[in-house]
C-alpha cells in the first residue's frame, strides 16, 4: 500500500486495536506494539494511548477474571484528533504476522544438491560490507541439517571470490533492487524524525522471501511530510505499518 493511501485527516473514519485502560480521566485505547517486561500498575498507559469516546465497557472482555485485567480490542469509529468516536468494537485483533519460512533459497540447487551441515561460524566477509558489494545476508534452511547463505549483492563478482570458496554449496548470490546507500539513508531520515514522526520501532534489516532486503517502520500514523518522502523511495524499499490507518 503506497504511504498516501495511509493518510487521514479528522473526521475521516480509522481502525486500530490496542490494550483498553480505564481511568479517571475516561476510556483509553493503548496503542503501544512493544512492551517492556516491567510491571505497570493498573490504569498504567503508554504515551500511544488515544482516548476512547462511546465505547461500549460493558463488552470488553477481560484477559485474567480474577484481578479483571482488560483484553486488547480493536475499535472503528471517527478521528478527534487524539481520539476516536466508537463506531464499531471487537475482541479480535489482527494476528501477528507468521515469520517468514525460509527453506527455498531463491537460487537453483547445485548440481547434486545443497550441502547438508551448518554453516561455518567464522565466515570471513572482508570489506563486502563496507565497500557495499554485500547489501544483506540471510540463512535459508532447505532441511533440518541444510543451512544456505543468501546474500543480495550489487558486486555478484567480488562477493563470489570472498565467499564462495568458503561455502561450496552454500552460497546463493542475487542482485540487490537496492544498495547500502539507499538503506542507510532511511535509517538516517528515521533518527532524525523518530520522535516527530512518533516511531515505536523501525529498522533495515528485513528480506522478502527473494532474499531482497527492505526497511521497516512502525509510526503511529503517517503523516504527509513522512508519505511525502516515502514517495521519493524506489518502490519495494520501504514498509510502513502504522498503529493508526484509515477504515
């Protein structure tokens, strides 16, 4: 989805989900995707919490019956800016998304096969990283006792002379759609905007099952400077998952 079609303004109608507070001053809604594993008193709320207006409390479910601790909800309603006018209420949240299965490298076998066994732990990259010839890597596993490196490379040649003989079959080398460059200067435009831009998490170390490397973020909501400058970024290079997303 392009990060335009992420945009909302007041009064448009948005969905979201996340961990119901009640407190003194109303009904939140906790946004939040990463938690800590300290112990937050009860009403606790993370700064992502946006306040709940008309939602039915009676309906939320509870996630421990003894100490009546709140269940995640996912809520449709109308954007107050900060808040949400409850259209629409559900116990059900959108399920994580199943990691990737990794067990076809995005290369054909060699003749007779891929290697079966590990792969050496002291692999010696040389300079393919900092020079850029080497963009990502990432372990595929064909069999419980395969392991293949795949790398996405933008100097197929310099990469095969450093590695290959150090991983006979085991090596699956594909052209990068993107370099170094381009992922280090969106990681550089997320810390220098993570606070404005309200990023709970962001990062450039993902692969599609090709082995194609991209970047990641999860922003509260986009916002038109940041769609703008997604815009501006080959397609396929960056991410967005926001908490916050039209209906």
């Amino acid at each position: 989805m392009a990060a335009r079609d992420l945009l909302f303004e007041a009064g448009d109608r948005v969905r979201t989900w996340g961990r119901y507070v009640a407190g003194p001053g109303g009904d939140w809604l906790d946004l939040a995707r990463v938690h800590d594993l300290i112990f937050k008193p009860q009403g606790w709320k993370s700064h992502r919490s946006i306040r709940l207006l008309g939602a039915d409390i009676e309906a939320i479910p509870t996630d421990w019956a003894p100490n009546r601790v709140p269940a995640y909800i996912s809520v449709v309603g109308t954007w107050r800016d900060e808040s949400i006018d409850v259209e629409e209420q559900s116990p059900d949240i959108p399920a994580r998304e199943p990691s990737a299965k990794r067990t076809d490298p995005p290369c054909p076998p060699p003749p007779g096969g891929w290697r079966h066994g590990a792969l050496a732990f002291d692999l010696d990259y040389g300079d393919l990283e900092s020079s850029g010839a080497m963009v990502h890597r990432v372990v595929f596993r064909p069999s419980a006792d395969q392991e293949v490196l795949a790398v996405a490379a933008t100097d197929i040649e310099a990469v095969t002379r450093q590695l290959s003989p150090q991983l006979p079959n085991q090596l699956c080398l594909v052209p990068s759609r993107f370099t170094r460059a381009q992922l280090a200067e969106v990681r550089d435009v997320w810390l220098a905007h993570w606070r404005e831009w309200r990023l709970e998490s962001f990062g450039t170390g993902s692969a599609d099952p090709h082995a194609q490397p991209f970047a990641t973020a999860e922003p509260f909501r986009v916002t038109a400077q940041m769609a703008e400058w997604a815009e501006t970024l080959p397609e396929g290079l960056l991410r967005l998952n926001p908490a916050l997303r039209p209906a």
